[in-house]
C-alpha cells in the first residue's frame, strides 16, 4: 500500500466544483505544523471550505464527521481553527470534549504546543490558563476557549467557529443547545462535530448520523456537511483488507500492523470494531423514519416572528375518524425557508371541525383548505364548501409529491414550524409505505399513534406550495 492510499468515504456530501474553496488554505496552515494534509484531509477540507458565491463567506454552517480512532481528527481540528483565527480578527471559537479536563489537556497538548513549536507562534499572544476561562489568544485579537457542556461562559453573544470532539459521549443534544445562539447572527459561523462511531448511549451522534445520511442519500443541498468513514458492515473483522476499506489514515500516520494488532489483541472486540472500523452496536429501536436532528433543526421559538401573508389550511382525519387535525402553511419571516408551518388543533372525531375552521378564518383569514382526496377527511368538503370554502382535494399522485416534499424540506431545514408534543409524537411514530416503485407516503395502519397532525401539515404545505403564487381575491379568504 502506498502514500496514495484514499479510500472513499461509506456516506459523504460530495465537492461542489462551481464553488471556489479555501480548504488549500487551510491545507497550508496544517503543513506549517509539519504534518501535511492526508488525502482525505485535503479531499474533506475542500467540501467543508466552500464558499458561498452570493456572500463570499463559507457555505456550510455545520459539518459531521464521523472517522475511525487516530484517523486525524485532531489536526484536522487544529489547521481549521488556526485559518479561522488568523483570518479573523477578534473572532471567538470554542472547542469542546466530553468532560472539561479532558478539552483542557487537548487544549494545551494538541494545539498549544504544536503552535508554539511552529512559524505560527508568531502570530501568538499570550494564552490564558486559569481554570474555567482557558483560552489561546492571538495578535490579531482572535481567541480559542474550551467547554464541555456547549455553554460559552464570559465571551459575549458571538461565535465563530465551535468543534464538537468526542461526540460520542453526549446523551442529547444540550451541548448543541448552548452553542446554536451565540452562533445565530454570526455571518459564516460554523460548527463541526466530530467522533469515532458510538455506542448504545451515544443518542445525540446516532441523530447526526441518522440526519447525515439521510441528507446524503436524498442528494438534496443543504447547509450540512456529512461525512464517515467506516468498513463494510459483515465484512471479515481478521482481514486486514476490511481495515484499508474503511481506516483512511493507515498509511500516512498509523500502520496497519498496529491497527490489525490492535483488533486481534482486542478485550473487547465489539469495542475494537467500532473504534477503528466504525460499526455502530446493534439499536435498540428501529430507526425513525424523519431524523430527529433533521427535525429539531426546523424548530423556531415561541416568541418568534415566524409568518406573515394569507394562510394555507390542511384538515386530516385517521382512518378510525377518532382524531382529526387542522394545521396552516404560510409564508415564512424567513426568506430561506419554503413555508411556516403549525397544528392548530388536534380534535376528537369530526364534530367540531367546521365551525373551527370558520372561527379561524375569522380571526386569522385564509379561505383555502386540502384534505386527502382518499381520506377519511374527505367527508367534509360539502360541509366546509357549504361555509364557503373553496376545498382542494389531494388525489394519489399529489399525496406522493406532498409526503416526499415535506421530507425533503425537513431534511434540509427550509420549513419551519414550533415544537409541538402533538405533532413531534407523529413524527416520531411515522414509517413509510411503499406506493409502486420508489414512491411512498406516510403509513395509515402501521403504527398505534395518530399521524393526523403530520398529515396535516404535510398537505398545509403542498397546498401552500400549489396556490401560494396565485393571484386569487384576498377578499374573498376572509369571513
């Protein structure tokens, strides 16, 4: 095996080539601490650095990176940071593991004295070391500082750049939750996680996983970054080739014998596995069908502006007609996003349906409203036309691009809507039914939970995007 060993990555978001990058730059800086980038370094580097034609600042806001142990997460980590604090005068940026001493040590040992013993040094101040606000300072004002938890204690409301290490070792994702609004009004922030694969505990990497994936696999362009490497699940765990399939670092800084040794010597060899080959433990629970990251990333506040314009309603009933939901889609305050969205109301049976629907035409307006032209809602259209609403019926074809457009849109964060026990619950439940083909929609029948509210919104935003650009009388969608 040679120093051109690159194996491809299992999952990974491929390199926009119309987009110029800085990953070059960032490769100079890692050469300067004398260990130059691996091919894979140079080749992830590239995706992660693109820059965003419209504002010149990086077009991905967050990068996943799940790698095999000793595969060069920390000097990928150190040549990003430097470039960012070189390059940005008073900027902040944070890096974490899973306990404080232990980013402490790091802080220290993996970039302060690999700088010190570099040309970088001399575009260092002095750091800071007392316990609770250890930071690497630069001339230029720039400062790295260190966390567990995703807190940022003392370093105002802003955030540059923010490495998640070891994320492995978080159970949820709080760490993200402290992080995610001191980087909110930051133009060009980014955040990068970054782990070997997880064990049956690692809940919050399973969801970048689960989110990471399936972005991939969808081929939709989103501000996510996602790339693993690991070996093909089932293949031979003695075999030194199932090792170079997966182990992009064996070669340039690890040998294989030592990995092979490492394996075979191994007190656990689960442990081993899922350390250097990247196979994940076997789940407790399917997987859900709608990545929870992917759907927490949609969530705005409570207090927040989130739309304006006419409304777009949607009603669903379940098939036993014991529940039926009533949700809206409507421009979104956001210019990125495709809509906003929200549950009215989740009611039992159908009684109360239509004069509910005429109280918030009232107050709200909006005169439009889907239902699934194969549903149980369908028993409605007369009553609701009766109040003078003009129904929408979703026939089969639709029903397909409304489930699948949703699920894109949720994917890559363009919907947005608050976080509702009603409607996450039918998240949570929802599979997918096969419908001829590669087609599908969201399952009736296959789970005790009712999905009507995910139903709801699910044709809220189809009618939406069907209607929104129509130049229909605005008098006449009020009562």
């Amino acid at each position: 095996m040679t120093e051109a060993h690159n194996p491809a990555p299992a999952w990974f978001t491929p390199r926009n080539p119309s987009r110029q990058t800085l990953g070059p730059a960032v490769g100079k800086v890692m050469t300067a601490f004398r260990n130059s980038p691996m091919p894979w370094q140079r080749d992830f580097l590239n995706v992660l650095c693109e820059i965003d034609p419209a504002t010149g600042l990086f077009w991905y806001s967050k990068g996943i990176l799940i790698l095999p142990r000793q595969g060069g997460k920390t000097s990928t980590s150190r040549g990003k940071m430097t470039h960012r604090a070189l390059t940005t005068p008073d900027g902040y940026m944070l890096y974490t593991a899973q306990d404080r001493n232990k980013a402490r040590r790091r802080l220290e040992r993996n970039f302060y004295k690999p700088l010190m013993g570099s040309p970088m040094k001399a575009f260092m101040g002095k750091p800071r070391w007392q316990a609770g606000s250890e930071a690497l300072r630069w001339k230029n004002g720039a400062e790295l500082g260190i966390d567990a938890a995703g807190q940022k204690t003392g370093h105002g409301d802003t955030l540059h750049e923010a490495h998640i290490d070891e994320a492995y070792a978080h159970r949820d994702n709080t760490i993200e939750g402290g992080i995610g609004p001191a980087m909110a009004t930051v133009p060009g922030a980014q955040r990068l996680v970054m782990s070997a694969a997880g064990n049956l505990n690692s809940e919050y990497l399973l969801a970048q996983r689960d989110l990471g994936r399936a972005l991939v696999e969808s081929g939709r362009e989103s501000r996510t970054l996602y790339w693993e490497f690991s070996s093909p699940v089932g293949a031979d765990p003695h075999d030194p080739a199932t090792a170079l399939l997966g182990h992009p670092a064996i070669t340039h800084t690890i040998a294989l014998d030592w990995v092979m040794n490492e394996i075979m010597t191994a007190d656990d060899p689960a442990e081993a596995y899922r350390a250097y080959y990247g196979w994940w433990p076997e789940r407790k629970a399917a997987a859900r069908t709608i990545p929870i990251a992917a759907w927490e990333d949609c969530y705005i506040g409570q207090d927040d502006l989130s739309w304006d314009g006419m409304p777009f309603w949607a009603v669903d009933t379940s098939p036993e007609r014991d529940f039926t939901s009533i949700a809206m889609a409507a421009k979104s305050t956001d210019p990125e996003a495709t809509c906003y969205l929200e549950v009215y109301e989740r009611q039992h049976g159908t009684a109360d349906v239509v004069r509910t629907m005429v109280d918030l035409r009232t107050r709200v307006g909006g005169n439009l409203v889907a239902l699934d032209g194969n549903g149980a809602a369908k028993t409605l259209a007369p009553d609701l036309e009766a109040e003078g609403f003009t129904v929408v019926k979703a026939p089969g074809p639709a029903r397909v691009d409304a489930c699948g457009g949703l699920y894109d849109d949720i994917l890559t964060a363009k919907v947005h809507f608050m976080s509702d026990p009603v409607l996450n619950d039918a998240a949570a439940a929802v599979v997918k039914q096969g419908v001829g083909g590669r087609a599908w929609i969201w399952a009736r029948n296959k789970q005790l939970e009712d999905i009507s509210a995910l139903y709801a919104v699910t044709f809220a935003r189809w009618l939406f995007r069907e209607r929104h650009e129509d130049d229909y009388d605005l008098a006449d969608s009020v009562g």
